[in-house]
C-alpha cells in the first residue's frame, strides 16, 4: 500500500466528511462498480430461476445473503484505484474466486448481518487479517466511526427501497394512457401472478446494484479515514515531501558567500560573551517536599455539604405488566402461522415461512460440512494415505516498497556491485540494491508472500516468526539470516527515511553475510 499515491488528500476528516467523499468517489466510478457487482450476480439470480421457477422470493433471498461475496470485486477495484493502480471490469472479474477465498464462511453467516459490514469488510480483503488479530483491529476501528458505519447501512437500505418503488413508478409511466386505463392493478399486485414476481425480483436486483458502489465506497472512505487518524498518514506523507525535498539537488554557495560566512563565525567567537546564569536546579528530595506542601494546602482540601429534595421511585406500586406492541407482535406472529385460511384469501405464510426456514437450516447445514471438511483437509487427506495436490504458487510482486525485486533486474556480482556504488558516493542506491537483492531471494528461495500492504519491518518480522516457528511444508529460516534481514532492514529504513547511512565498514559485513546466507546464487 503506497500511501504517497494517495488519488485523495490525506488528513483528518469527520466521519460524516469520510462518507460524502465515499459518495463523489462512487459517483466518479458508478458505471465500473455497477458492472462488476451486477455481471456474478445476475447469472447466480438466472440460475434460481432456472431451479426454483415457482419460487421468486426464495431466490431473491438466496441472492440477497450472498451481497457481501459481490461486494468484494468492487472494494478491490476502488482501493486500487484510490492508491493509483486502476483495475479494469475484466482484470476485476478474473479475481472473483481469489477476492473470495478469505473468511467466506464467516460473512456468509456470523457476520452477514452485521451493520458496520461496510466499515468492517475492508480489514478481511485489504489487510487480509482473520481470528484474533481482527478481532483486535476491528475493536480499534470501532472506538470511533461505528455509529456512522451503521446509520450508512440503515440510510441505503431505505434508499434500495425507495429506488425499487420509483423503477415500478417509472414502468408505469411508459405505459400508454390508453391501455393503463383498462387494467386492473390492485388485483395484479394481490394475487399470485409468477410473471409479476419475478419481475419483481429483477428490479429489486438492478435497485441492489444501483445502490450497492455508493455503500462499498462509503464505507471504504469511512475505513481510510480511522486509518489516517490511527497511523498519520498525513504526516507520513508530509515527512516524505520533506526528504524529498532535501535530497533534491542544492545549489552551490558561491565562495564569496562562504568567506562572509567564516568572518562572521570568527568576529562572533572573538567578541565577550556574557556570564551565564543558571536557575538552582532542585533535587529529587525538594522537589517532593515542594509537591507535598502544594497538596498540604486549602486548595486540596476543600468539602461542600450539598442538601436538598429528590423524588423517590415508587416501584412497589408500578404495574408490571408487557407493553402493547409486544402483544400486538405477537399476536401477528400467531395469525402468520394460523393453519386455517381467511375467507378472503386462500394463500398463508405459515408454509412459505417454514419452507424458508428449512432451506435455511439445510443451507447452513452444507456450508458447516463444508467448511469442516476444508479445515481439516490435511488430516482427512492424511488418514486416507492420498497426497494432497500441490497449490498453485501465487504470483511473485514484482516491486516492494518501490524496489524492483526481480531476479532479472539484479546484477551478477551483488556484492561487488554494492561496494562499487558505495566507493563511487551513491550510498542510497548502494544499500537500496543489497536490501532488494534479499527481498528477491527472500521471495524466490524462501516462498515469502510479502504483500504490498507490508511495511519493511513487518516484512522482517515474518522473517523472524518463521525462525522461531518453522513451518513442514517451508524452507526453515536460520538464526543467522533473521539476524542479517534485521540488521539489513533497520540500516535501510535509518539511510531511506532518516538519510543517515552506515559507516562503510558495517556495509561490508552486511555484504558477508549476505554472501553467507545465499552463497549457492552467486
């Protein structure tokens, strides 16, 4: 995650100011995220209609519980073009399943009505965090922000609403006043007419569409907001302008200027300078018995007797007794459910419900075996003597911290190479070609996934995690290579952001050791 290519300025912003920037930002790339969300959904709605054809809500049901799966697609597409890295609709889809594999379950049931999923769902896809650790991210996330998170999914819900009437309205508008006159609309809408259904259920599918970027983005900002006031991105930013800026090249001060310079130094060492006077500095012990007799004082030991009426609560006189609208509710729930049909109609709720109810026990039923099976897979395959099918190995980053990693990009002789640019003064370039030539061997060798969300010391901290906990199916790490990628990193992270290089002679340790620990590449 390059902050520095922020597409947004980055300060400090209300969590009201975080949404109406989610709102442009939608508004700026509402078709992209319109497709992206709408292209898995429709074809998952077609299919229900091509197996449940009599039964419209129970796919729109279906459908609807599965909106945080097409939400994924365009959260990545937004955060890659907010860090300036735009994703087209096509390279979006093809991430589907890989955007998806992460914390499925979860958010298909434990989460899945949560309030804040807008605000929350950022913590699984960008910064790829589950179990304990998000747990603590989002307690931090949700000391402030939360109440905004739940009033954007209230305010949408209602817009969804709202957005399904006025496209009915709309249907309405283009019929001709002539046919419109001759139709019967109360009877249309009351009975059971499949047709009206389904037509229905796709409206209210393109209404989901329609609203769903302005809530992903939203949520979204609302989420980059709590990050820049967690972690000060706009200082950080600010900071990076100014090594910028000093490392710009300065211009020469010319020599007359420089002689001025060195008259005025030593016309102000020659001239007297004045005694210097010094406050008496107390000691630990006066400085205690100053603080003691500060709170021995009246000040510290003021007492106010206030007296007066107050109403006593007569609870053993109040009426306990259930409000109105829990019996009302009630009462609603068992005619619901009320075998015997009405007079007027012949249709009741009690078998929809119970049929949704059952779909819904034998839904979660399959995805509880599911993910049974899938967390215990390597035992399960291990029992039964089957050897496991090697996973696909996920593409390699090609730059890191705007370091090229490449194998191709790093010369033959990295040592002599880092030594040459140091003796010729490009010290930045110097250490940047050992720091990157570990990062690709890192990566090649060793199988490390350092994702661009990393910084540099959370890359070395999972260089150390893997020392100290080796991993069966890894190459184990050793002592002395955590202990070169931590000396390595903290000299890089000193030189790039404090512009304070080590001494040469540090460099050619760091370049024996590097020699130690990845001598069969070179």
């Amino acid at each position: 995650m390059q902050i520095e290519h922020l597409a947004v300025r980055a300060r400090l912003r209300s969590p009201w100011e975080s949404l109406d920037l989610g709102i442009v930002l939608a508004r700026k790339h509402w078709w992209q995220l319109f497709i992206v969300w709408l292209l898995p959904a429709a074809p998952l709605l077609a299919l229900c209609y091509w197996l449940f054809p009599d039964s419209p809500e129970l796919s729109l049901l279906f459908v609807w519980w599965l909106k945080p799966v097409f939400d994924r697609l365009p959260l990545f597409m937004i955060s890659q073009a907010l860090f300036g890295s735009p994703v087209s609709v096509g390279a979006a889809l093809r991430h589907f399943f890989s955007q998806n594999r992460r914390d499925w379950f979860m958010w298909l049931t434990f989460r899945r009505l949560s309030p804040t999923r807008a605000f929350d769902m950022p913590v699984t896809v960008l910064e790829h965090s589950s179990g304990k650790v998000r747990t603590s991210r989002i307690n931090v996330l949700h000391r402030k922000h939360a109440s905004a998170a739940t009033w954007l999914t209230l305010t949408l819900f209602h817009i969804e609403t709202f957005l399904l009437a006025a496209l009915f309205a709309l249907i309405f508008l283009f019929i001709p006043e002539q046919y419109a006159e001759g139709v019967d609309w109360i009877p249309l809408l009351q009975e059971d007419v499949l047709w009206a259904r389904w037509l229905y259920i796709a409206l209210y599918l393109l209404a989901m569409a329609a609203v769903a970027p302005f809530y992903i983005v939203s949520g979204f900002c609302l989420y980059i907001g709590r990050r820049i006031e967690l972690e000060g991105w706009d200082i950080e930013i600010q900071f990076r302008d100014l090594l910028q800026r000093q490392q710009q090249p300065r211009r020469r001060t010319s020599g007359a200027a420089t002689l001025l310079l060195l008259c005025g130094l030593a016309l102000g060492s020659a001239l007297p300078s004045p005694p210097a006077s010094a406050a008496a500095v107390e000691t630990p012990q006066q400085a205690q018995q100053h603080i003691d007799a500060i709170l021995a004082g009246e000040d510290f030991h003021q007492m106010k007797e206030i007296s007066g009426w107050r109403k006593k609560q007569d609870t053993e006189t109040a009426e306990e007794k259930f409000p109105d609208w829990l019996i009302d509710f009630v009462e609603w729930l068992s005619g619901l459910f009320d075998d015997e049909p009405d007079s007027d109609s012949e249709f009741t709720w009690g078998p929809t419900i119970a049929i949704v109810l059952e779909l819904l026990l034998w839904t979660g039923l399959a995805f509880g075996l599911g993910y049974l099976l899938w967390r215990h897979r390597e035992k399960i395959l291990h029992s039964l003597q089957w050897q496991a099918k090697l996973k696909t190995k996920p593409p390699t980053p090609e730059t890191l911290f705007g370091l090229d990693v490449r194998q191709s990009s790093l010369p033959a002789d990295v040592c002599a190479e880092v030594m040459r640019l140091w003796a010729e003064g490009d010290k930045r370039a110097s250490l940047g070609l050992l720091y990157r030539a570990t990062l690709s061997h890192l990566i090649e060798d060793f199988e490390f996934r350092f994702g661009s969300h990393l910084t540099e010391s959370e890359c070395a901290q999972l260089v150390q995690a893997r020392q100290l906990k080796p991993r069966e199916a890894l190459r184990p790490v050793s002592p002395a290579l955590s202990q070169f990628v931590q000396e390595l990193t903290a000299n890089w992270q000193q030189l790039a952001y404090a512009h304070r290089p080590p001494q040469e002679a540090q460099v050619s340790t760091l370049c024996r050791q590097w020699q130690e620990a990845f001598s069969h590449d070179r």
